[in-house]
C-alpha cells in the first residue's frame, strides 16, 4: 500500500476511534523535555563525574545526545507521516515485521507500567524527608490517586498537568545554571573557581576510556523518556505542525541542560569530593544541585530539591501512566491485545487501558513490600533494557520506512519533515544504541562475573527477544516485503 492522503485523513481516523488531538506544541515540548529531566540530572549527574571526572562526564553525555538528536529526527520524520499513539508498535509492524512489532508493543508498555511502580516507591522515600513516621503505603496511594485522576479525565488534563510538573523542573535546572555561571565567575558565593577542579588528580578524564563508556550507560537512562513525544503525536494537534517544532527545539534544550548542568557542577565540585557518589534519592541533601545552592547561600536548598524532585517523580509518574496505557490502547485497536483495551470513553480516554495499566503497576509495587522485595527487583531488572531496545527499533523502522518509500516511487519532497543525515543517522543512531545494550556491564566480558549476573544484566533483552520469537512460532508473520510495505497516512 502506498496512497498518501492528506493530513486530514489521519486526523479524522484518530477521532473517528475516539482519540482526541488536543495537545499543541508547548505540551508535546514539556512531555518530552519532561521525560528527559528527572532524578538522573538532578541527583545522579554527581556519580557521573566521579566516575568520570569532568572531561570523562562531558564526553559521554555529548555522544549520548548526539544519538538522542539522530533518533529525534527519526522520530519526527515517522511521527508527521504516521501520527499515531501506537508509534514504535505501529511503525515496527508495518516496516520491519508484526511479530517486531507486538515484541517492541509488549515492551514498551511494561517499561513504563513498572516505571510507574518505581515511582510509587520513589515518592514514599521523597515524602519521608519532612514526615518520616508517615507509613510509606500512604503516599504511594496518594500518589497513585493523583495520576489516576489526571490521566482518566481528558488527554488534555495529563497534557495540563504534564506541563505544570515539567515547567519546576525546567525553572530550577535555568535557576541551577544561572546560578552556577555567576558562581564561575566569581560574582557571587566567592572568588572564582577557574579550572582547578577540572585538572586536578586525574581531572578532567578519570579512569580513561572505560571511565567514560561505562558513564555512556548512565547517560543513556538519563535521556530516555525523550521518545514520548512519539506516543503523543497520536493526540497532538495539527501533528504535522506542532511535531517538527518540537523535534526541532526539544533536543537542544536538553542537551543544554544536561551538558550545563556537568560544566557547572564541574567547575565548583571537585570530582573526588565524596558527596558527588551519592546518586539515590533519599541523598538529595548532598546532591549536587543542592550543593551548589547551599554554598550559594540559598536557604533550604534541600528542602528546595526534594520539592523539585517530588515533582519530578510526580512527572514521570505521570508520563508512565500515559504512555502505557495510550500503547496498550494501540495493540488492542491492531489485535495484539484483548480488544477491551481498544475502548474509549466518550473524552477520548481509553479507560480500560489506563485502569489496566494502573492496577498492574499496584501490583509490581505492592512486591516491594512482600517479603524481601526480590520479586519488584527483578521487575525493575527486566525493565531496565527496555528503552534502549525500543530506541534501537525506531532507528531500524526509520531505516526500513525511507528505503520502502522511495522504493515504491515516493519522493522525500513529499515528507512533512525530512529526517537530517539519512542514511546515515539511523545506522550510527542503532549501532551506538547496540553498543551500549551490548556494555551494560563490562566485567561480563572479562570472565569476572558468573551466568546468574549475565541473565540478571540482560534479562530485559533475553525477554524481549522471547516475546519476538514467540510470535513469530505462533502467527509464522514474514518479514515486512518493502515493496509491498504500508506507507498509508491512516491507523487502521
């Protein structure tokens, strides 16, 4: 199939199965920048220059970005063509191969159901810096009923609310690197650091090259989350207008704030200072945002973090619940879940997939209060490939899409917007994305570790390719033909 309709026709097809466009650039701007800001910037960033050093940190969230930015055009090439809340699911199945599709669906979807558990717990362990004897179950359920609430109305109340979550943290990383430019410079907090921190002991690269590849991981979890602005397209307004837009600012505005945030941090915190190893949340004391406020003299910079990092767990939080259900709705309406999942309410929610998806990441959260909570970690372990694999199909459904559509006499003219650097983007964008699947823990490949740390390491990888090979037995599906491939504007 290769009809190209106008704009209007995949607009249409998505109100006519009860989704509603409803959300405009600024919300598709937040939602991504959202995913991307989160406790990896504001507490982890620390650990990454300890590891490191300033140079190491730098480098490595540098070539992160730059596959962030390839994949970026990836997405906003597919996302203005084929606008649809099903994106990597929908794209996998009909570039590369159903059963791609319904592994990388399934995936997606369990990703973010139990990032929704690891919020309920993140939040428990933020709230009891001010109210330690409050029992941790309570503000996990009230967390729960708040997302609840902003996903079950409207797309527009997640949109609203996904915006207010994302505008604090944007607020205080601008705050943060002000701040710290003015502390480089010796206006405030004391004379002027210059580059002692960076060229000091082994400064500004630590460790040497394994130092910086082993940051490329922690990197790579930081960006993730910037992929939501695909499963939002299927509800964004005038897709072919607000979408580039976003794709086009989104990027640098992240990379922005995580490149600044290690040239501040690592100009006013030496790379050795101890405080700099502590990357959970329950440190946000001696985070390194919050140590850079403290000796700025701001008052209650901890309590002024752990605000902003409830925020951030409140964003997530709310970004999970969306995207999971909006991916689950998608596999329902394709047949690759129950159709009871493909129903939606007279506000355009699918309301079965967000209490499905509700309930499911309940559940992985009550396994963290059973017993010794190994059954919660190992659903964490398992989630923990899970975007970068999702990452590596986008690049390979970006490749097989512009060779199908040229194949089958399209001209790129044609294309809303026009991905920079193909070929070559999506194939440095998948190979970077395989290498740091591939080094997720380097001691694997020295003999060090046993089979058990294998399979616990890449146990989300071992369940993705079961899912893969799963139906490919059951349905037989063949390898999408690119020259018979679906290039159709339309979901269905």
């Amino acid at each position: 199939m290769s009809d190209t309709p106008t704009a209007v026709g995949h607009t249409a097809d998505a109100e006519e199965k009860g989704l509603k466009r409803r959300l405009g650039t600024r919300h598709l701007n937040m939602i991504a920048i959202g995913g991307a800001i989160g406790t990896g910037l504001l507490v982890a960033t620390g650990g990454s220059i300890s590891a490191a050093g300033p140079g190491g940190a730098l480098v490595a969230y540098g070539a992160i970005g730059v596959m962030v930015f390839l994949l970026m055009q990836s997405l906003g090439e597919m996302s203005t063509w084929l606008p649809t809340a099903g994106s990597f699911e929908t794209w996998a199945t009909r570039w590369v191969s159903p059963s791609f599709g319904f592994a990388t669906g399934w995936n997606y979807w369990f990703n973010w159901a139990i990032t929704l558990a690891a919020e309920l717990v993140a939040v428990a362990l933020v709230m009891r810096y001010w109210l330690p004897d409050v029992p941790s179950w309570v503000w996990s359920a009230i967390f729960l009923t708040i997302l609840f609430v902003a996903n079950a109305f409207t797309v527009r109340g997640f949109g609203e609310s996904e915006f207010a979550f994302a505008l604090v943290k944007v607020v205080a990383v601008v705050v943060f690197l002000a701040v710290g430019v003015l502390m480089i410079f010796g206006i405030i907090a004391g004379p002027a650091p210059g580059f002692a921190n960076w060229t000091a002991g082994e400064g500004p690269f630590v460790n040497g090259f394994f130092g910086t590849f082993s940051i490329m991981m922690i990197a790579g979890f930081s960006f993730q989350g910037t992929e939501l602005l695909a499963v939002a397209a299927g509800e964004a307004d005038k897709p072919e207008v607000t979408i580039p837009r976003a794709v086009r600012t989104v990027f640098f505005r992240i990379t922005l704030f995580y490149i600044g945030a290690i040239i501040v941090i690592g100009f006013l915190l030496p790379y050795t200072d101890p405080h700099l190893l502590a990357s959970e949340i329950e440190d946000v004391a001696v985070s390194p945002f919050t140590l850079i406020f403290e000796k700025a003299g701001i008052l209650g910079a901890a309590s002024v973090m752990n605000a902003v990092i409830l925020t951030a767990i409140l964003s997530a939080g709310n970004s999970g619940l969306y995207a999971s259900s909006r991916m689950l709705y998608a596999m329902a309406l394709s047949g690759k879940a129950p159709k009871i999942f493909a129903r939606v309410n007279k506000r355009g929610v699918p309301m079965p997939a967000v209490i499905a998806t509700t309930a499911v990441g309940a559940f992985a959260f009550l396994t963290s209060l059973i017993g010794d909570g190994a059954a919660y970690i190992w659903l964490i372990t398992v989630s923990g490939l899970a975007g970068f694999i999702v990452w590596a199909g986008i690049a390979w459904s970006h490749y097989r899409f512009r060779k199908a559509f040229i194949l089958q006499g399209h001209d790129v003219s044609e294309l809303p917007f026009k991905s920079k650097f193909f070929p070559l983007g999506p194939i440095v964008a998948f190979l970077m994305v395989v290498v740091v699947i591939a080094g997720q823990n380097l001691d694997i490949y020295a003999g060090i570790l046993d089979w058990q740390t294998v399979l616990s390491t890449y146990i989300g990888l071992f369940a993705f390719l079961a899912l893969w090979a799963g139906h490919k037995i059951v349905t037989k599906a063949p390898a999408v033909d690119l020259a018979t491939a679906d290039l159709s504007r339309t979901d269905a």
